[in-house]
C-alpha cells in the first residue's frame, strides 16, 4: 500500500465530529476507493476536555493548532474553526508550510479568498472548499469539473437552510417572521443568535464563492448587494402566491456574457411557484446553474448539518488521495479567480420587475397615487392585489403590486414620492422577481 | 505550451456536430481552463459528403474510422456512433491503441461495460462516459467524486426526456398516450421509431450504468426489469393524481446496504406530486441520490440534445487534459465496477405499495370480488377511486386501487384471481409506487 495521507482537523465541534466519525464508519469503503489510505493523526480545539461523539485517542486532541500546523508527518490540514480569526492565520500558515488545506468556512473564503487562492497556488498544494457552499451537495465540483466547457451565465441558489425552512413555516402557515424564527430554534435550525443566516450574511458569502469561480472574477463579501428575511410579512408571502409567485431568499450572480458587469446580489426574491427552485423547502437548498452550451441544471440536497458537510470535507480529502503523484492545481481547480478583477453592476443600473407592498390610507386616491408616481418614472404595474381592510377607514390598506421590467433607479424615485405623499401611512417594502 | 491533447471524433450526426461547434466556440474558454490546449485533428464518418453545421476542413473529415484509430498521433477518441456494433470494435480498438477513449453510448455501456472498462484499466487509459447519461448533468462525476465518502443506497431517475415529455402532456391534457407521442414526434423530442424510448430501453440502459457504479457491481440491461409506457391511459394518471400522484417512468436502483440484494427496475412509478422527482416536467431529466452520510441530493436539467450532450462530452475531454502528467485511474474513475459480481432481488421478491387499475363489469359484487382476492394474499387497499360510469351497467367500470406494502408475488396471485373472475372485463394494469 502506497504512502497514507496524513491528516490533522482543526475545529472539533459538531462538524468536525461528523468527519472524524464518518472517516471511522466508511474507512473500508473509503479506502477502496482510493490508492492512499486517509490517516487522521491529529486533531486541534481549544477546548480539549468535552468529550466528543466521535471515536479518538485522548492524545490525538491538541489544544494548540499549531502543534499540527508545525507536524512535518501531516500533508493536509482540515479547518473547520470557522469565522475570520484565527481560522485566517491557521489557513495561511498551513498553506505557507506546504499543506494542502481543506476548508468549509465561506465567510473567510468571500474575505480573503483570492489571496489564500494566490497562496495555494504558489505553494504548489491545494485549496479545497467543496464544504463552503451548499453543504455535501457537490456544486463546486460540478462547477469546476462538470460544467466546465460551459461559459455560465448565471447562478441562482437558496443556499441557507434556516431561512428557507422560515420562509417555508411563513408560507405554509401564515406564520409571523418572529413566530417562525422561534420555531426554526425550537427545531435546532437556527442559531441562538441568527442574525448572521436571517440578515443573508451567510447567503452571501457563498454567492460571493460561487460567482468568483462561474466569472473568474474577484467577487468578495462587501461587493453584494445583501437584504435579509426579517421584514417579510405573511402578507406578503399570500400576496405573491396570489399571482403565481413564492418568496425564496436568493443568491444571485448573472451576467449576459463574459466581460459583461454581472450582477451579484442577495434578497428575498418572488419566483414562480412552479420553477425548480420554488420548489425547494424546509431546510433543504437548492442552485440552479445556467451556461452555454448546456442550459439550465439544478442542484438540491441538505445544505447544512454535520452528515452533509462531512461527505462534502470527505470528498475534498479523496480528491487529493486519489492521485500519489500529488496535487495539480489544473485537475482540482479547472476555474481561476483573478485577483482584482471584477465588472459589477451597480443596484442603481438594475433592471428586473419588482414586487413592492405599500401602506396607504384607505381613502380614494390611493391607488392613483402609487399609479402616478410610478408612471412618472415609467414604471408600469403588471399585478395588484388589495386585500380588503374593515370598512371603517381607519385601518390602513396594503396594496402589493409586480411591476413590468423598471430599474431601480426608477423604482426607488418613484417609492421616495409615494412615501412623502399625505396619504402613505408606512415605508414601502420592495422585493425582487426573477422569472 | 504544453503538448496539446489530439482528438479524433467517430460518429458526425446531430451530436458530433454540436462537439464540434463547441469546441470552436468556446475554444478561448476551454483553453484558459486547462494546461494543454485540445486539438481535433480528424473527424470520421460513413458519410463524408453532408454538410455539417460545424466549422470543419474536408480533409479533417474520413470515412473509415480506422484511419483515425491507427492515428499515432491521436491521443483520445470520442465515440459518438451510438449502439453496439461498430460501436464497440471502434472502442475497443482504440483502447487497445492506448488511446483514451470518451463515449456517450450508454447502449454500450450497459452491455459491454464491465469488459470495456477492465480493457481500459489494463491499457492505463481512460474510459471516460459522462454524458451516457442525464445529458449535461454531471451526474458520473457527482457520483465518482462529489459524493464518493457515502455508501450509495439509492439512485432513482427520470432518465428519458422523450418519456417525460409525454408523460407530461398526458397529464397536464389528459391526451391519449398515442397523442402525445404523436406531438412529442411532432416537436422533435421522439424518433420516427420511438420504441427505444417508449419501451423503457433507453431507461434500462442508463440505471444500469448508474447501478453499476453506485453499487459497485456488474449489472448490465438484460438484468433490469423493464415496463414502458405504452399501456399508461390518462384514467391512470387522472386516478394517480387524486391519490396524490404523479407518474414518471424511473430508472430505479435500490439496496437497504452493501451486499443487501439491489432492486434494478425501470417501469412507470406513482410517486407524491410533492417530491422532488415529482416536479420534474417535460423534457427534463431529474436524479435523485441517496448516501450515508449525505442523504437526498437531487440532479436536474436537460437529458439530451447536441447543446446538453456537448457540455458532457467536452468536460470528459477537459478532465484529461487537465493533467499534464496524464491519466489516473483513481482520479478519473473513483468507483470500482467488479466484474462478475452482482447480487440482485428478484421481481418475485420486490415489497412495495403497487396501483392496480382493474376493469370489471359494472354490477353489484365488483369490489367484494377485488377486495377478496387481495386479501387472500394477505395484501390491504390504502387508496381506492372508481370513476363514475354510466348508469345503464353496459360499460364495465375502472376500479383503482392503492394497496399498503405488499409482496410483488402475492400481487401477481391476486390479479390473477380476479382476472380469471367471470366479472372481470379485461387484463388488470399494474404500476408500482415509490414513496
């Protein structure tokens, strides 16, 4: 048997206990399927006391990492400590000492990526993240490998499981946002505190990571264009399934071609009831690819979760077991991010149809109101549902309509008028379509 | 630059056409991604005289197949011919040339695979078939890299867009199977002889590929179960609607864990209009894979066409140009097929819930004869719909039933009980059901 590939994981929480345990359940398949068998040696966490569901020798747990950071005998280091700090200076010194790096975190990848990226490079080892995006659905695979004669044109996903599994609880049950967000805890779906996956912080480091590979370009977590779930209302969610729609938070990078500003952003977004990803609930995700030649493809499976994760963490480390002749950035990295480039298209010249919900006094005029305002900035209204309000009059009325195509500009002008006009009661709420 | 990779096409219809535009296309695009650029060199076909739509020099193209497979300096053959012979001399000849070889012959596969492989492995090359199956959907490399840490339970597809384009329209028009074939000719989605497709061959031909990697086993055509679709009436999919259904023609491949016997069947399926399968209209292909530890992850887009095919193909050439150093078996092909070895449940012994329409003459005791018949097999009814026929008991009425779990064998007594009933008016249908 050749030469095993000696691994150390940092980061021994939940997911690093689901990868020291797959590792240990599938040993016979996994090494069948590979020329070098897997070895762990080491595993690093601060906390070295928990005892943990996963089978390990007490003196494979460090609590320094850079004890396996240092070890000549490891080739590749898993990290799994999430966040920026120290997950940054572990990556970067592993990479510095020769090692290849497997990584789930998204957010140091839509940071600092390209460097880390440039780094690997230089080094000659690899930097693997199958785990970052989408959980153990191999998307980034496909990307690199599967799609690769494509020139894609656009990535769409629903990409956090916790948002999705609230949007899914408020459209099925009329649920309140906050109503359903305590639910979603309840289920261990979502984090004590969850601003981090409810503001789409989350949905947008990995639409960064995605649009980096599909255009080649430097796409970072401050360039997207970032709304969270926590305004929606029921009323919203009713409004649009009345015409046709479901409200999904999305992931979006588009572009019409190569070389052209691509369109990189991350909001609740109405898309038919009948499209593939409107379709995908609960906590499940789901990326839709479009390319040329190919057309459009879509992706689906567990986005999060110890199970999932490992299999995509595992599926990086076969891929550098899986040739003794070493790492070839070429094979494992078909697509190139080039530092410092990036063409984006401002917000301000988006174009698409919009879904806007207005509060207005419920007294004639209302609707020639928003009618005027928005024909003023030739936006002109596809769909408009009021729901009734009591017949008093003193309770405002929500009016919610889908625009025809509008850029934003016009948009946002025309909002600006309606809300200083005597007779809106609230803000206006807007949302995004895609078809 | 490197030594560039020199290919030779076999097969220049549709298909070969459209590798060939692509190639030309998107030429700046794949060279960028890879370390050796691709170079066609010669193109071979029986007819030489048709202009193709596709950029190409007359003396690229060849008559005689062998000339391109003697070719020392050809380095991988595309074998796009379809069906087993030539197909196979041309594959195996070439393999035996040392030369790699991409095919999208899942005929072939599905009958000579094992064999072809093994000749490829002693030959140190490459027996490359991405797009055999699922068209551009990577689902080979999904299989062979992205999920290779699981054990594979199942994998479950609509494989056959001609079928679900018929499907499709028979649901959504409650058209006559006849009639929705005819449009589906009329549409260019069904050949003039359509039987490949409508019989479940082309199904068969593909779960057996996937089976085979999935499992690890040598199953080939001959041991898949086979249905079509020919004998489907709206009334089926109407009465499987009203239950809750949605029928698609599967390729199924199943087994509770490694070495369990594995259920291989190809035949129209009753599964909930809700699952992720379910949503899959059209021309569509969708796949649905179960691991441990991964659980669900789901494959969607366009199973066929030159655009979807070229996709596959090219990836499959980009794959072994990506490595300067050339091929690995590992690497390329992560999942061992073993010849000879296959352990697969027999129909007999299939458990599953089963849709039975039955046709009986419209008197008194029509049921009691059903429901007694099906209890001497111990088999229990979860769903039933007799639709309304007319009052005058001259038209012998259709009976649908959804029975609980039960054992294929006992289905099989019980139908032939009430079809030798004087009240049955003709032969029972039987669909199995996946939940």
């Amino acid at each position: 048997m050749s030469k095993p590939l000696v691994i150390g994981l940092i980061g021994f929480g939940n997911i690093g206990s689901g990868v020291v345990r797959t590792l240990a359940e599938r040993a016979e398949l996994i090494h069948s399927r590979l020329p070098r068998p897997i070895v762990l040696k080491t595993v690093a966490d601060k906390d070295t006391t928990t005892k943990r569901n996963a089978p390990y020798r007490p003196d494979q747990l460090v609590g320094d990492a850079m004890t396996l950071i240092n070890d000549p005998e490891i080739e590749a280091v898993i990290e799994l400590v999430g966040g920026l700090e120290p997950a940054r200076t572990f990556v970067e010194r592993a990479l510095r000492a020769g090692k290849h790096v497997v990584t789930a975190n998204k957010a140091l990848l839509a940071v600092h990526g390209p460097e880390l990226m440039a780094l690997a490079e230089e080094k000659g080892v690899g930097l693997l993240f199958e785990a970052s995006v989408g959980g153990g659905i191999p998307i980034i695979r496909a990307l690199e490998q599967g799609l690769c004669a494509n020139e894609l044109t656009s990535v769409q996903g629903i990409l956090n499981g916790t948002c999705n599994y609230i949007l899914t609880r408020m459209g099925e049950r009329e649920l309140p946002f906050a109503q359903a967000l305590d639910e979603a805890k309840a289920q261990g779906y979502a984090e004590p505190d969850p601003t981090y996956d409810i503001e789409g912080y989350d949905t947008a480091h990995k639409i960064a990571i995605l649009a980096s590979l599909a255009f080649g370009m430097d796409i970072r977590f401050k360039d997207v264009f970032t709304q969270g779930i926590t305004q929606l209302e029921p009323a919203d969610i009713k409004a649009a399934r009345e015409m046709g729609y479901t409200i999904k938070l999305l992931g979006i990078a588009k572009r019409e071609a190569a070389g052209a500003p691509a369109e990189i952003r991350v909001h609740p977004t109405l898309i038919p009831l009948n499209s593939p990803l409107g379709k995908v609930n609960g906590v499940f995700n789901g990326i839709l690819v479009n390319g040329r030649p190919i057309g459009t493809t879509m992706y689906y499976g567990r986005g999060a979760g110890a199970d999932a994760t490992s299999s995509a963490v595992i599926s990086d480390l076969m891929a550098l077991a899986a040739d003794e002749r070493g790492f070839s950035r070429w094979r494992d990295n078909r697509l190139r991010v080039q530092p410092g480039v990036k063409v984006i298209k401002p917000m301000d010249a988006l174009e698409t149809h919009y879904y806007i919900r207005f509060t207005m006094a419920d007294r004639p005029g209302a609707m020639a109101t928003i009618g005027r305002a928005l024909a003023d900035q030739g936006v002109s209204i596809r769909s408009m549902i009021q729901h009734q309000s009591d017949d008093s009059g003193n309770r405002p009325a929500t009016i919610s309509i889908v625009t025809h195509l509008a850029k934003e500009k016009g948009i946002q002008a025309a909002i600006a008028s309606i809300e200083g006009h005597e007779m809106s009661a609230a803000k206006a709420f807007v949302l995004r379509v895609e078809e």
